[in-house]
C-alpha cells in the first residue's frame, strides 16, 4: 500500500471518529458556522474543469450545494461524491448547480472526476481559506459539511453530521421543501 493510500486512510479513520462525537451545528468543527437566512460568504476559487475559478456570484439566480469534504479518493468522500453524481439529473431539473469543495489541489480534483465520471466543478481550497468561513475546516482539511443557497445568495440550509451513503437524498428532499416555499 502507498504512503499516500495510508495517509487518507488514517485521515478518513480519524474524520469518522471526530464526525461521530459532532451532535450539533453549535459544536461544528473548524469554527462557526455561517448564520442562515443571511447572505451566504462569497468566494472565488480555481477548478478542476481548466475554466480557471469559480465564485459563488456566478451562480446568482439559481440554487447552489456547495458541499465540503475533506479529501479525494477516500471511501467516504468518493461515496457521497459518487451519490450527487448519481442525483445530478435531479438536480438540474430542479435548477440547482452542486460544487465540491477540499483542501485537495486542482489537478487531485481533475483526477478524481476523471476517475469518478464527475460532471460537478470540484474547488481547490488549498489553504482552508473558504473551508474556514463555513466552518468547515480542522487544522489542514475540509470536514464534512454542506449548505444550500437560494438564487438571491442566502444560505438557507446547513448540514452537519453528513452521512455519505444517504446526504444526496437528504439535501434533494430539503431542497424540495425549501423551494416549495419560496
């Protein structure tokens, strides 16, 4: 085995013990989290699709998952990767465009979608800058975390205590409440 495959392991194992003991959004790991109905952080950061960068006011008129996560190829995130993927169609019916964001560099990202068959922009937030404005940053990676925004740029839902396997369904079904009310 790799040092590099041993070291996301070890960093997976180690996610999965600090996200079980996480029981709410006041105890969030990496700092606070952004208060909701308020407008949501603006970023701009570059991408695995060789367009250069993406910032959040790209998307302004239209739903956004900005989801973190805290490396590629590891078991957990290529799951909850592999499940948005499965769910993009429904996504983009409902108008919502899904962004990835990890410590991880551009050309990790471009592998990994490569790899996966990823038809989202992942982000490379290598220096935890944007990851530490969501709250979603411990010490040298992305945690587990995602929000939604609302076409007018208010971060309208936070998710923590993200379970991989079943998030992508989790954040669809609030997304239908959410726009079922606006």
């Amino acid at each position: 085995m790799s040092r590099r495959t041993l070291i996301r392991l070890f960093l997976a194992a180690c996610l999965a013990v600090l996200s079980f003991n996480l029981t709410s959004p006041a105890l969030a790991l990496g700092g606070t989290l952004p208060t909701l109905n308020q407008p949501a952080p603006e970023f701009t950061l570059p991408t695995n699709t060789g367009d250069g960068e993406i910032s959040l006011s790209d998307y302004q008129g239209q739903w956004v998952v900005v989801y973190f996560y805290p490396q590629d190829f590891t078991s957990g995130c290529t799951l909850e990767a592999r499940r948005f993927q499965q769910d993009l169609p429904k996504y983009l019916d409902r108008n919502v465009q899904i962004l990835g964001i990890s410590a991880d560099d551009v050309d990790s990202h471009a592998e990994f979608c490569d790899s996966e068959g990823l038809k989202f922009p992942l982000l490379a937030d290598t220096d935890g800058t944007v990851s530490k404005t969501y709250g979603s940053w411990l010490n040298f990676y992305s945690t587990r975390h995602s929000f939604i925004i609302d076409p007018e740029g208010q971060l309208r839902e936070t998710f923590v205590n993200v379970r991989p396997a079943i998030h992508s369904q989790e954040v669809l079904a609030r997304l239908d409440e959410l726009q079922a009310d606006s």
